[in-house]
C-alpha cells in the first residue's frame, strides 16, 4: 500500500498563524502549532522559509490558506488583505522552496474541509458562510470548488442589501452585507437600534452609550434575557436570513454551512426554516460547521494535494 501523500499545511490571520502537516484523508500527522503571524511581510515570508526547512524531508507540499483573493494559478494572492501587514500580497511564494507551494483564499478551505470531512461531507453542491468580524463565502458546485473569472468569486460579505445608503461599510461603501450581518454587523445593530428602544433605557446596558455596546454584550444579554439585546439579536438573524436566502436562491445548494466565531450563536433551525418558506428552489439544510478552527488548514492540504 502506497504512503499518504503530506502537506505542511498553514493558516495565517492576522494575529496567529496555525501550521501542521496533513494527509491526503484529512488527517493531522503533526500537532497543530499556533505562533503569533509575524508584523511585516519580509518577516512572514521568512517564518514560512524557516518552518518548512524543519519539515522538508516529511512533506511532499506546501498549502496556504489565507484572507484575500487568490490568482487562479493559486500562487499568489491577488488583492488587499487588510489585517496582514502591508506587502503581503506581493510575496512570492514560490520562492519558499522548491516542493509545490499551493495558496488558496481561507473560506474556500473551510468549504472544501466540511466537504470533504465536516457538515457537508457527501454534498456536491455545498454554500459556507463565515460569520466573523466580517463575513466569507464559498461555494463547492459539482463537487468542485467555484472561483470565478479571476478567482475572486463569492465575496458574499460585500453584497448590498439596501439602496439607499443606510449605513457605511468598513470598505467605504454603503450597506454591504457584512455591515449588517457579521459581528461588526450585531454591533452596528446595537448601536442603531439603542437610539429608538424603550428596552435599551431600562436594560441590562441602560448606563453604556450606544456606541460602546459590543457584540459580547448583546449575546451574553440574549442569555440573562434582557429584551433589549434579544430584539437587537433577531434583527441581526432577520440581517442573515436576507442575505442567505437570496444566496440560497443563486446557487441551489444541497447544504448551508454556518461556520465562524459568530456562527456558532445562529439559530440554524429558525432559517432553514424560514429560507425554505421563501425561498424559489428546492429545500435546503442548514448545519453548524464540524471543522472549527482547523477548517483553513485541512482544505488547504487537501485541496493542493490534489495536484501532487
């Protein structure tokens, strides 16, 4: 029997970065390491070098899952990723070694490890949403992963879904999605919804300004039932149920995959619900996803080892 292939497979963010090396089934061969992502592009680049002379002999690819765009050749990254230092997306990973150096953008990772090994395991036609600070997407369609023109499809997060300019997004424009629908999204909720509620004023945050209410305090109030911060949090899911349907309606997909550290409070229950009442296609199943934070590190390993 022929030895399983092996990625030394990353997943960089902004403040950490967490490796290991994987087999071709998904498996950790390695513990996984978590070490703190560097603060300059040069110094990123000479981690990556560094980690992967340790793990040379036992490896036959390098994957990377990382934040931006990826180019179709998945060999660079191909736009702004605004929480890694300036710079980065000009690195040439290439460079790194001579064993294959494989990118890929993280959400498209995280959809083909819950394909492959998670929530969506068996389900060709698989939609992930990431509800974080911001908010992902990606999409596997017959079983292969969808990537667009340049490799920069399924930007869900930027989806408008107003027209009039209610509220400004961290991009510069107005009513993006992800302003309504991510963590930033719960806050910027709170915020609004503060000004006009009766509840807010007798609540449990009655003495914080609006602008200093956060995301940690509106799920904690869900919890001890204050109303204000249930009103606040089913108007953040009614946020994500607008945008899911209409993702929902686009794609057709077998499953929805709510993944992410905001998606784990997400009634999934209420929007399959919900979305298969109005939605024009055939029903679908919304699940929690499986792959937690190894999600970037697995797809990324098994999406490159294809190519070995």
């Amino acid at each position: 029997m022929d030895t399983l292939k092996r990625a030394l497979s990353f997943d960089i963010g902004g403040t950490k970065t967490n490796y290991a090396v994987i087999d071709e089934e998904g498996n950790f061969i390695t513990k996984k390491i978590k070490v703190p992502t560097p603060d300059s592009a040069e110094k990123i680049f000479e981690m990556f070098k560094s980690i992967i002379e340790e793990n040379y002999s036992s490896i036959d690819i390098v994957t990377i899952s990382t934040a931006g765009a990826v180019n179709l050749e998945n060999t660079g990254v191909c736009s702004s990723t605004p929480n890694l230092p300036s710079g980065y997306p000009e690195l040439e990973f290439s460079k790194l070694t001579d064993k294959k150096v494989f990118i890929e953008n993280d959400a498209n990772c995280a959809v083909w490890a819950e394909y492959k090994c998670g929530a969506a395991k068996g389900c060709n036609n698989t939609l992930i949403i990431t509800l974080g600070t911001g908010i992902g997407g990606g999409v596997i369609s017959n079983g292969e992963p969808v990537r667009g023109y340049t490799g920069a499809a399924l930007e869900v997060g930027s989806m408008k879904i107003f027209a009039d300019k209610r509220q400004k997004c961290t991009c510069g424009r107005y009513d993006c999605w992800e302003s309504y629908a991510s963590g930033t999204g719960l806050k910027n909720t709170a915020a609004a919804m503060a000004k006009t509620s009766p509840e807010y004023k007798t609540g449990l945050y009655k003495d914080k300004l609006p602008e200093e209410l956060t995301t940690y305090d509106i799920t904690d109030g869900v919890q001890k039932g204050d109303m204000f911060s249930i009103q606040v949090f089913n108007q953040w899911q009614e946020y994500i149920f607008v945008g899911l349907v209409s993702l929902v309606d686009i794609f057709n997909p077998e499953v929805v995959v709510i993944s992410g550290g905001m998606g784990k409070f997400a009634n999934i229950e209420m929007l399959e619900e919900k979305i298969n009442k109005e939605s024009v296609v055939a029903p679908v199943k919304i699940r929690h996803a499986e792959m937690g934070n190894d999600s970037g590190m697995i797809g990324a390993a098994l999406l490159g080892l294809r190519f070995i």
